[in-house]
C-alpha cells in the first residue's frame, strides 16, 4: 500500500474529496454515483467493514441524484486528466 501514499495518489485524493464537498456529496456518493452511473459498468463491489459503511454505501446508491449533474461528472473528468494513473507517480 505504500505506492499509495508517496505517489500522487494522496493529492488526488484530496481533490475529490473537495468535489465531493463542493457539490455537497460525501466522497461514498461521489465514488458510487460516478460508478453506478457509468454505461459500462454493470455491477459494484463495496467492502464494508462496519454496518454503518454498508449503510452508507446503499445509501449512496439509493440517494444520489441519478444520474450525478454534469458538473459534478466535468469535475471528476478534470481531476482523472490532471492524475491518470497517481499510484504509478
């Protein structure tokens, strides 16, 4: 796990969670939302360690606007084109 947290990947990190708090979502929603909502993507594994992260994770799927607005999907897409791949960096 350490390529995680000396590599971009924790800058990255941060900028979704700014999304996400930016468009008043949790960073569950704005993963899931972004997930579900994609039309190659038939199905999502969540890991939940605690009742209250499966709540969470249904949650996100049940209560996010479907699909997420366009700004909140340009905002996604702008911080994938600045950090590709931010584990490899």
């Amino acid at each position: 796990m350490e390529r995680y947290n000396k590599s971009i990947a924790r800058e990255a990190t941060i900028k979704y969670i700014e999304t996400a708090k930016k468009h008043g979502l949790t960073p569950v929603q704005l993963a899931l939302g972004f997930a579900r909502d994609r039309p190659f993507v038939t199905s999502t594994i969540v890991g939940a360690t605690s009742v209250n992260q499966l709540k969470e994770d249904i949650d996100a799927f049940l209560l996010t606007e479907r699909p997420l607005p366009p700004e909140v999907v340009a905002d996604i897409e702008d911080i994938f084109k600045r950090y590709k791949d931010p584990p490899m960096f």
